[in-house]
C-alpha cells in the first residue's frame, strides 16, 4: 500500500480506546499531532500525590506515545474542573461545557498549528466534540473523518424504551437536550467520513439517514498481556452449589447494559447454582427483592479486572446498545467465552466461542445460562475457540485506517 497519505492530525478528549487510533498512526510516521484534554508525563508532579488524588488525571499517558508531538491543556482542565464543582454543574450541562471547553483550546492550538504545515492533513475527532474543529479544518480545505463513539440517537431512543420498561430501577439518566443532537448532525454532514467500530452501530447511523457510502467500520484495537495469552482454563464436569456457574458482568451497572434482563434471570434461575458477580460502578436503585447469589462486588481498579477474567466461567455481556464493547476483547484475551446480544461489536460467534442472545430479556438470558448449566463441557470447546486477537491489533487498526486515507485522496 502506498504511504503517499496526508498525515493525521487526532482530537481526543480523554483517554478512550487507551489512544489506540494515535497510537496505530504515530507507530507507522503518520501521526502529526495529538491534542488532547490532559496529557501527565511520568516525571510530572502530579504523580506525585496521594493515591487517591487525581487518579483518573493521572492515567492520561502512554508510553507509546512519548516521543510523539503531543499537546495539552492540563492546567487548564484542571481550572475548568473545578469551576465546574464550584458553580455545582452536573449531567449534561457539565458533559457539554467540557466539549466546548475542549473545542475552543483545541482550535485556539489549530491556528498556531496551520502556517506550520507542509501538507493538508486529515483532521480526526470523536463525536460531540468535533464541531468546532470540523469548522475550522474546513475553512482549511483539510479531510475530516469523525470517530462515532456510539450509535447516537438509535441508542438514545432504545435506552429510554428500557428506563420505561424497569421504572423501579430508578436511574440519573436523562436524553440529551435537543441541541446536543443539532450539533452532531453538523458534525456529520461536515465529516467526509465517519467511523464506527461495529455494524450495529452503522445500522443505526444509517437508521436515522446517514449514507452507508460514508461510514466505515473498523473495529477496535486491543492489546492483550502476555500473562492472558498464556492462560490455561479449565471447567468442573459439574456445577454444583459447591462449585456454582460463576457468571461475569463487568462495566457500569445501568439499564443500558443489560442490567434489568440480568436481575430479571437471577430471579428466574434463582433455585439453581448460579452465581452473578457484578463487577463495575452502580447506575441503578438496589432492590429490597434481591437474590443471595448476586454479589454486587462495585467499582475495582483496571488492574484488578484481570483476577475476575480468570475465575469467572462466563462473561455476561446483553448491552442494550454499545458502539463495540471493549470488554468483549478483554475476556476474550483470557479465553472467558462471552453470552452477548446483538448490539455490539462482532466478537461473539454463536454457539462456536460463546452465545448470541435472541433478545435481551431475563427468559433469554435464563435459557443461555441453562444451556451452560446442562453442557459444562461446551464451555471447554468455546475456551478453546476464543478470539484470535492479531485480528483487533494496533498493525490491523492502522492497516485500516490507511485503507481509510486512501479512499479520501
């Protein structure tokens, strides 16, 4: 494939997908620029500090990309953040003062960045918060590709049917306000092309009248440790009360991951040996009727996400809607077979690593798990056919997004 590309300039606010599309670039040259909302360099004080202080602030780093061209507004987060807390900002005003704080530094940046450039470049943003920046590049006659980070208003829509179905589950969503989705619009028409990281998520772009010409799929990158590559796993030829299914679900507990249908199963399989351990932040009122083999574990560190990979059975993943599912890749890594629906990232192949719900109901989910209650020995034969993960790797994702770059040029 040539390299006679233009080079990428990527606007990322926060750290998602571990900066894996910068990171893909600047190993193959391609990378000109990564603007970012905070960027703590090892030796920077703020690592200084206690423990539990800025520890999310802190992970805003990799060494990947250490000898990269990086910029960022880490003071000036850190003033916005807390003006934030002082002025008692919360949900969405919070969410969309941070975007347009992020907009404004980052094309305050372009405009030094401009008369320095040898080339045109292709501008990178994610969804939300590339309005301005799309706005700017094109004043600039520069390619713009738009990083959809979720099925947009199709995942909106399904979410609040979902609220409406479990309304003693009292949750702190709410939609986004109408001009959250006005300016997303903008952002689309202005994108030459937007990337999504799974065909359901492009099914529900195309659901609200975007082109299928101009969205392109490419899944996510995912690195796993060499401590998961070499796991062994084994499974009881029974599961009893003394060794019980132990079945994973791992992320935020809110309705839109599934959550409801889960408690709804646990009620039903409630009499068999079942264990659910529920591993992540709660989003959802707890329930006085809640049965003994629920363990609500909470919220845990990413580097102890590893111990329940490798002593779980199963990893429960029936999202309502997700743009991929990060943690699909990461269970698969630890040969963990998946039960999943269908709104999500193409991982799971049915009945050969894992099983694909029908419908994400507590009757659905119930049967999957009967199913493995009674084949103790398929969940050995799904271990062993468990994702073959050179296809989600920094070469394939940049493999891909040159592929990208010359379809634009």
């Amino acid at each position: 494939m040539s390299d006679k590309v233009p080079p990428w300039i990527c606007c990322q606010l926060g750290a998602r997908e571990h900066y894996a599309i910068p990171r893909a670039l600047h190993q193959h040259g391609k990378l000109t620029h990564l603007i970012t909302d905070a960027w703590v360099l090892p030796q920077s004080p703020l690592n200084l500090l206690p423990t539990p202080l800025l520890t999310n602030l802190r992970d805003r780093f990799h060494p990947d990309l250490a000898q990269a061209s990086v910029h960022a507004f880490t003071n000036s987060l850190i003033r916005f953040e807390l003006a934030q807390r002082t002025s008692r900002t919360s949900g969405w005003e919070r969410i969309i003062a941070r975007n347009q704080w992020f907009q404004q530094r980052a094309v305050e940046l372009l405009e030094t960045i401009t008369p320095k450039l040898n080339t045109r470049p292709i501008l990178f943003a994610y969804s939300y918060a590339a309005l301005e920046l799309f706005r700017y590049a094109k004043t600039q006659g520069w390619i713009t590709i738009l990083g959809q980070i979720d099925p947009g208003l199709v995942e909106e829509t399904l979410v609040r049917q979902e609220h409406i179905r479990h309304p003693d589950y009292q949750s702190t969503w709410q939609p986004a306000p109408p001009q959250y989705w006005m300016n997303w619009q903008e952002e689309c028409l202005l994108a030459d092309r937007i990337v999504v990281n799974s065909p359901w998520s492009s099914q529900a772009l195309q659901q609200v009248g975007l082109p299928a010409n101009k969205i392109d799929i490419i899944p996510l990158a995912y690195n796993p440790s060499e401590t998961a590559s070499n796991f062994g796993r084994t499974y009881p030829s029974a599961f009893s009360t003394e060794r019980p299914l132990r079945v994973l679900f791992l992320g935020q507990v809110i309705l839109r991951k599934g959550i409801g249908a889960i408690l709804e199963a646990a009620e039903l399989l409630h009499h068999q040996p079942i264990e659910f351990w529920l591993v992540g932040s709660l989003g959802i009122a707890r329930q006085a009727k809640m049965y003994g083999q629920i363990q609500w574990i909470g919220a845990i560190p990413r580097r102890q996400t590893a111990q329940y990979y490798q002593l779980a059975d199963v990893l429960l993943f029936p999202t309502i809607s997700d743009g991929f599912g990060v943690v699909q890749l990461e269970a698969q890594a630890w040969k963990l077979p998946i039960i999943a629906s269908r709104f999500c990232g193409d991982v799971v192949k049915d009945r050969v690593n894992g099983l694909i719900l029908p419908e994400v109901t507590g009757e659905a989910i119930a049967l999957a798990l009967e199913f493995c209650l009674n084949n103790p020995r398929q969940f050995q034969t799904f271990a062993e056919a468990a994702t073959d993960m050179s296809s989600f790797s920094l070469s394939r994702l940049h493999y891909n997004l040159q592929s990208l770059s010359h379809a634009l040029i």
